[in-house]
C-alpha cells in the first residue's frame, strides 16, 4: 500500500461534545439565514415575511428529523453519499448526491461572504473583492488549522450572535404586538401578487434551514454519534426556529420595510430605525456571519474529501487528511478559492435561491434513503422516526423544488 493510500484512508478524530455541535449547528443556520438573507424574505413577502420564515420552517422539519435518524444510522463524513448509495446500493446515485452537497454548501459558503461584505460596508467601503479574498483566505486557514480550534471558535461567535439577535428583538419589540393582526389582515387581504411573494419569500427562507445538514457532515468527528447527533439537531432546529419567527416578526411589525428589505445589512438597518447606534450590531453580525461560513466552508470540504478518498470523481489527493492538522488540506483549499470567485462575481439573491433549490434535491434523496433504510431495517442504538416523517419530507421538499422551477419558468 503506498503512503498516499494509507493517507486517503485515515479517519478524522472525535472531538465534538453534544454543546459544542450544537453552537455548531445554531451559529450556520443563523448566520445564513438571519443576518444575510432576512433582506431579501422581506423584499419579497413583506409584512408576512414571518409566515415565510414559518412555511420555510415546517417544510425543513420532517427532513430535520430524518437527519436525526439516518445520521446516526451511518455516521459518516459522507453524510448524503453514503446515505443513498447503503440505501439504494447504488454507488453513482450517492456520488450524486454527494457532488450536489458539495456544489449547494460551496455556495452558500459564498452567500454568506456576500453578506459579510454588506454588512462590513456599515463601517467601510472596500472592493469587494478585497473583503472575499481576505474573509476566505482566514476562514480557509481556521478550517485547515483543525475542528477543535473551529468549534470554540464557533462557540465564542454563536454567542455573541446569540446576544445580538437579543438586541435586535429588544430595540424592535414592539413589533411583536402588531405583526399577528398585520399577518392576519395580509391574508385576508391575498392576491395573486402577494401570494407569489409569500411563496417566493419561503423558498428564500429555505435557505436558513440548511445548516442541520452541515451538522450531519461533522458525524466522524462527533463524540457518541448515536446520541449526541440527533440531540444536537433537534435543540439547533428549535432554537432557530424561534429566533427566525421572533426576529422577522419584530422587524416588519415595528415599522417600514422597504429600506430594510433594501439594506445590505438588514438588522443593522432595523436596530438604526429604533434609534440605536449602528456599529454595535454591525460588528457583532460580522462574527457570526463569519461563523456561517466557516460551517459550509468545512462542510464543503468534508464532501470532498469522501469522494476524493473514495474515488469518485474527485482527485485521491483531495482526500487525503495532514498529519499535523488532521485536517484535508487540498480539499479545504480549493473549496475556500471557489468560494472567493463565486462570493465576488455572482449576486446573494441568486446564490441563495440557487442553494436552496439543490439542497431540496439533496433533502428528497435523503428522505427518500431513510424510507428504504427503515423498511429493511430497525437498529436498537439509533432514534426511531415515524416512517410518515421522511415520506412528508420527501413530497414536501419535492412540491418546493418543482414550484420554485415553474416560477422560474414561468418568470
């Protein structure tokens, strides 16, 4: 066996604890889909922006719970590669699906940067590609350095992100109290435009549910797999949930929206409307925002790295792991370049919507893997979900995908 094989076969270290997967988890979802994407929600669905985030929130559920299964039925970096193809027993269908992961979290790592760059412009007018050069290039240098430094790094920014999003909800509470009659009148009040902006408003906020995949790709590394996994998801998609639905509903309740949905850094715009000094809020979101992206950016790269060491269509260098790191280097590196090209040329809106759109195709093949699993099979060690919850998952992932290609197309 030469070294580069005995290389490509190593595996990652367990490092990860129940808390810390979980300010894993949390600090992903939150900072793609609060603090970069809430703009773009409202821009679309308006005053029912929360209805949006609250649609997007059900349709992500049964998956979320799936993901609670079936990752710790095959704990592995792979997460969806391996999923379909035990499933299935089909190895082109799992690099499919495996490719596809890695293409949506490539992606939406460069979403995130795009954020970052409006929301830095709160404090300085630099060349974009300025700011996503320099953003990746430490972000790639974090992710390469190991998990253990990117976890407490994580934990530190999903705190202070946590905090900032308590800000956010105490300078815009007011809010809270009108948006319920708000929604209530905008329903009564539908029409075909506004109904097209609540449906394009959801799949938007799709995006803001991702991150419990990203959870599932960190399996290798995750300290009794079998429990923490699925615990740590379920508490990440709870607490998201409730911030989603809290903040959005504060931010359209307590006044205008058409500057916010406008604003390249939306709750920064928010908490200025209430009178409160902008820069606070702005340094804060740029921690987390950073945190988001150093989750898909590492997500990214565990999927390269499997299909590198499993010889799927990859380079085997891409799979292998550094001694000194334990960490897969040239996967992490060109991940981290793509991300600088894609954060620079292609706007957030369509980076976003582009996301969503795979990662719903990725959530049916896992739904649907989870289904065939189950029916072959029952393990003591594992959490038993109601077979009803993939097959929700399945169709309503699959509804979503197939409306927002008919709206494309229908333009």
């Amino acid at each position: 066996m030469t070294a580069g094989s005995d290389q490509s076969k190593k595996r990652l270290t367990r490092t990860i604890s129940l808390p810390s997967l979980v300010f894993y988890g949390v600090g992903t979802i939150l900072g793609a889909g609060v603090f970069v994407v809430i703009g773009e929600v409202i821009g679309e669905a308006g005053r029912l922006a929360p209805l949006a985030y609250i649609f997007a929130g059900l349709v992500a559920l049964a998956t979320a719970l799936s993901y609670a299964e079936i990752a710790a039925r095959v704990p592995t970096a792979g997460g969806p590669i391996d999923y379909v193809e035990i499933a299935t027993g089909n190895r082109h269908a799992g690099s499919m699906a495996g490719w596809m992961l890695m293409t949506a979290n490539t992606v939406s790592a460069a979403t995130i940067v795009s954020g970052f760059i409006g929301y830095l412009s709160v404090f300085a007018e630099l060349p974009d590609w300025v700011v996503a050069i320099s953003i990746v290039f430490l972000l790639g240098l974090i992710a390469a350095v190991g998990m253990k430094m990117s976890t407490g790094f994580m934990t530190v920014t999903t705190s202070i992100g946590i905090f900032t999003l308590l800000a956010v909800l105490w300078a815009a509470r007011h809010g809270l109290a009108v948006t319920p009659e708000q929604t209530v009148n905008g329903l009564a009040s539908l029409s075909t435009v506004t109904a097209a902006g609540l449906f394009a408003g959801s799949f938007l906020a799709l995006y803001s549910f991702i991150g419990f995949g990203d959870m599932a790709l960190t399996a290798e590394e995750v300290k009794d797999v079998e429990k923490t996994m699925p615990r740590a998801i379920i508490i990440a998609f709870i607490i998201v949930f409730a911030f989603y639905a809290l903040v959005s509903a504060a931010v359209v309740g307590a006044g205008s929206t058409g500057h916010i949905a406008e604003a390249d850094a939306p709750l920064v715009a928010a908490v200025v409307r209430e009178g409160w000094p902008a820069w606070p809020v702005g340094l804060a979101s740029l921690g987390v925002i950073v945190n988001g992206a150093l989750t898909q950016t590492i997500g990214a790269s565990r999927l390269l790295m499997d299909i590198g060491r499993d010889g799927r269509g990859a380079p085997q260098v891409f799979g292998r792991i550094n001694d000194k790191t334990g960490t897969p280097l040239a996967a992490t590196g060109i991940i981290a370049m793509t991300v600088m090209v894609l954060a620079t040329l292609v706007s957030l809106k369509f980076l976003a919507e582009a996301t969503s759109l795979i990662i719903l195709l990725v959530f049916v093949a896992v739904n649907t893997s989870l289904v065939f699993l189950k029916r072959k099979s029952q393990p003591a060690d594992v959490p038993n979900m109601w077979i009803g919850v993939p097959v929700i998952g399945a169709v309503t992932c699959t509804a979503a995908a197939c409306a927002q290609v008919a709206r494309w197309v229908a333009g």
